[in-house]
C-alpha cells in the first residue's frame, strides 16, 4: 500500500508529459548550435548547395545532438535536481521518467547515426559517434570529479564541424581542423564566465568547477583571458591557410577585439560578477557572427 502510493505522484506527473517536455529534453538551443556548426563545416569545405545532402546533413546531426541531450539529462536527473537553473527541466519535476529519456535518447542517436552513415557518408556517421561517446562517457562523468571538465568537454563540442566536413567529402582538412580549434577555443570563454556566474549552483551540485575550487575567480578569468587570445589568433588561420580572403580576416579580427576586450574586463575583480554575463552573452553573438562571415566569404570568392 505504502509503495503503490509512493509511486502515483511520479507516475501521475509523467502522464503529464506533452511534446513540448519532450522537445525541451533534447535541449534544442544547444542542439541547433551542433547543427550549424556542422553546417558550417560542411559548407566551408564544399561552398555550394547540394540540397538533398545538405538535409540529411542536417537532420543526421539533429538527431544525434538530441538523443545525446536527452541521455545527458537522463545521466545528470540528480544533479540537475540541486541547481535552481536545471531544477525546472523535465526530469527533476518529474514530468518525463527517467527510462522515458533513456529510451527516447538512444532512439534519436541511433536515428541519426543511421540517418549520416546510410545516407551521407560513413566517416561522417563516425565521427557523429565519436561525438556521442566524447559527451556521455567522457565530458558528463567528468563534471563530477575533475575541475578540468570545460576543457575534456570541449573536444566533444568542437566535433560537429568535423561532421560537417567528413560530410563534404573530407576536402580542405586544414580549414576543417581550423574550424575544431575556433570551436574548442571558443567555448572556454563562454563556459567560464558561464561557470562563474552559476558557481553557486555547481557548488550546491558537487561539481568541481574551476569557479567553485578557486572562489577568488583569478584563475577563471585568466584562463578565459588565455583562450580568447588564442581564439583571436586561431579565427584568422583560414585567411593566412588561403581559404579565405583578408576581408574575413579583418572582420574576424574586429570581432576578436570586441570578445577580447570583455575577457580583459573579467580579469578585474571589482567588475566580475557583471562582466561575467556580459562575457557569456558576446561570446554567444561572436560565434555565428564569425562562422557567418567565413561561410558567406568562402561562397563569395570561393578560394
């Protein structure tokens, strides 16, 4: 008796379930970010429309990024209970059960990998699992016991592009290789000052975040400082690789210097906190501003 009425509010709050839950289980902002940046991988390396690839590119990769969203909640249900900014996702509430997520999770990746290996090309489908296993096996796990998690996470985040690129054909691998050094050295600057503004939370989670095992912030700001450097450096290889001309260089140049200056004003204790969500939110426009200009710029002068 007591067992059947310890189960009912679980099993009733899952009932309620709508498509809607189920679409904020693949987390579908972070989903679509996987999407273009493939997209970007795969146009940068072809710069030319091939639509019916050019779809299954794109719904591959949508699949794929998010099963791997869902089983990542699936993993993280606990976790994401003790944190004010996660406690309201479908699991913690108890709207989506946890073997739901589990199964759609591993429907959607075996879906797309399908999907890119059947109909793309089966280095891109590789490199799709690649992708899968880096965040679920690696990066997730990662979280709870070493504070060098942002940088192991990022391998997984930067693969989308090579996705993209694999899909092309695997031409121009220097530039594709570029594009998995803009994206790894991008998401330093804008999960650190993430980390920073959420350390409460990780804290209250258990998970050794750079921001919660250095509460001072120094060594958060230097390193987010470190890798936008090294990100202003890296955006401007494609132009000095000759795959792109010195208009996107400039361009990506001024938009270095606009994340950059935000990343210099992290580093100042007194003005950390606020700069922190500015950092995050210009790290946020920086990305598709820059992948933007490399894409139209490759179709424009096709170098």
């Amino acid at each position: 008796m007591t067992e059947t009425s310890d189960q009912a509010p679980l099993q009733t709050a899952a009932s309620m379930a709508t498509w809607r839950h189920y679409l904020e289980l693949t987390k579908p902002r972070l989903s679509a970010l996987s999407v273009v940046t493939a997209m970007v991988g795969y146009l940068a390396a072809v710069p030319y429309w091939e639509w019916q690839r050019t779809l299954f590119v794109v719904l591959g990769t949508a699949l794929c990024a998010g099963g791997v969203a869902a089983l990542n909640q699936w993993m993280e249900g606990d976790t994401d209970a003790l944190m004010k900014r996660t406690a309201d996702r479908p699991i913690p509430q108890g709207i989506i059960a946890p073997g739901s997520a589990f199964v759609v999770g591993w429907l959607l990746c075996v879906a797309g990998l399908a999907v890119l290996f059947k109909l793309v090309n089966g280095m891109s489908a590789f490199l799709a699992l690649a992708t899968i296993v880096a965040y679920l096996a690696i990066y997730t796990p990662a979280k709870k016991w070493s504070r060098w998690n942002t940088e192991i996470g990022a391998i997984s985040g930067a693969l989308p592009p090579m996705i993209g690129w694999a899909a092309a054909g695997r031409s121009n691998a220097d530039l594709g290789w570029t594009l998995f050094a803009v994206l790894y050295t991008w998401q330093m600057p804008h999960f650190f000052s993430l980390a920073w503004t959420y350390r409460k939370d990780y804290a209250a989670a258990g998970m050794p975040m750079l921001s919660v095992v250095d509460p001072s912030g120094r060594r958060v700001a230097r390193r987010a400082f470190i890798w936008t450097v090294i990100l202003v450096a890296v955006s401007g290889l494609p132009t000095l690789l000759g795959h792109c001309s010195w208009y996107y260089f400039t361009a990506a140049t001024l938009l270095g210097l606009w994340i950059l200056a935000s990343s210099v004003r992290f580093l100042d204790p007194a003005r950390r906190d606020a700069e922190a969500r500015r950092l995050f939110l210009i790290s946020i426009a920086y990305l598709p501003l820059l992948l933007g200009l490399l894409v139209a710029d490759r179709m424009i002068f096709k170098l």
